[in-house]
C-alpha cells in the first residue's frame, strides 16, 4: 500500500535509532582516541560495540495498493491481495535497506514458527 504526505513511515524511526547509534559510536571513539589520530584501532580493538548496534529486520511478503475508501472498508475477516505470487522469494530488509531475499520456511526445532531460508544475498550494486 502506498501512502504520501501522511506520517513518517516507519523505516524512518529506524533509521533516526540507527543514526543515534551511529553518533553514540562517534561520541565513544573520540573520548577513545582524543588525539585524532587512526580510529580503525578503536574498532579493532573493541568489535562488540559495533556488533551491538540494534537494527530493525523486516520480512517483506508483499504490499499492495488501494483506494482509501478500499481501506476504509476493510473489517476483521477482510483479505489484501498482496503483489507476490505463493512460492516467491521475501524480502529481508534492514533499516530499509533490502540485503537479501528468501523463502518461508518452518524452523527446525519449533515447527509451530516459521522463518526464512536465504536464497540470495544483494551484492553492494543490487542493494535498493
């Protein structure tokens, strides 16, 4: 579904949370080097502050678009027909970002959830 000019969507939280992180990390590796020099040494020598950043992880099935008054007249029971085909790959996005794409597929050790098998990963060029 495709909507403008309403509310921020929600990939942009994520990226204000990513940003904040991003400039958290700056704050630390400066009081760390507060000479200026070389600052792949803070990274090298502390991995875990990176790897600790949070990320937002979405699984995308499809999306569809619609009227408002379509919308509006949707109810408990109601189907979206989404723009994806049963058996097409999903979108694994990342701070909206699509890194990869996937099929749906039930985890090995709790067959009542379901995940996704990567099936390809985006190189840097493909990256949307």
């Amino acid at each position: 579904m495709t909507m403008t000019n309403a509310e921020p969507e929600p990939q942009e939280h994520g990226e204000e949370e990513l940003n904040k992180a991003i400039e958290e990390l700056k704050d630390v590796l400066h009081e760390e080097n507060p000479g200026g020099g070389e600052r792949a040494d803070s990274f090298s020598g502390n991995p875990d502050l990176v790897m600790s950043i949070p990320v937002e992880v979405q699984i995308v099935l499809g999306s569809a678009e619609m009227p408002v008054s379509q919308l509006m007249a949707l109810k408990k029971g109601s189907t979206v027909s989404l723009n994806r085909r049963v058996g097409e790959p999903v979108e694994i996005v990342v701070n909206g970002r699509r890194i990869a794409r996937g099929e749906i597929t039930l985890v090995d050790d709790d067959p009542s959830r379901f995940g996704v098998k990567l099936t390809e990963i985006a190189g840097k060029a493909s990256v949307e």
